[in-house]
C-alpha cells in the first residue's frame, strides 16, 4: 500500500507536468483565469469603444431608427 501514498507521501517525488496539465482541475483554474482576465479588462475599460462621433449616453434613452 505504500504505493498509493498521496499528499505528504508524494512530497518527495518527480514532478509531471504534463499529467499536472491533463488534470480537469487545472484546466478549469486556467480557463477560469482567462474568462477571470477577459471580464476585468471588459470593466476597466467600461464594457465599449469611445468613438469620437458619437455623443454618451444610456443606449435605452437614445432614439431608435424606425423598423418597418
């Protein structure tokens, strides 16, 4: 049973990358970071494109071209 040994009892052991990076949890931390990242960057720069010939304002207020 020594074999099956996990946490402290593989201290001393070789790290793998590889199978490190094959773990489902590791692939959700990183795509979690990413999607983390994304969003972050969305916020600081206020979700939008400040375009020069366009005036601010709440998109709901603003008038709508008429849809036949």
């Amino acid at each position: 049973m020594e074999g099956m040994a996990y946490g402290a009892g593989k201290a001393g052991g070789a790290f793998d990358p590889l199978t490190f990076f094959r773990q489902p949890q590791t692939i959700l931390r990183i795509v979690s970071w990413l999607f983390a990242i994304v969003i972050f960057g969305s916020i600081a720069n206020e979700g939008y494109v400040n375009r020069p010939d366009e005036v601010e304002g709440v998109l709901h207020l603003q008038p709508q071209p008429e849809r036949l």
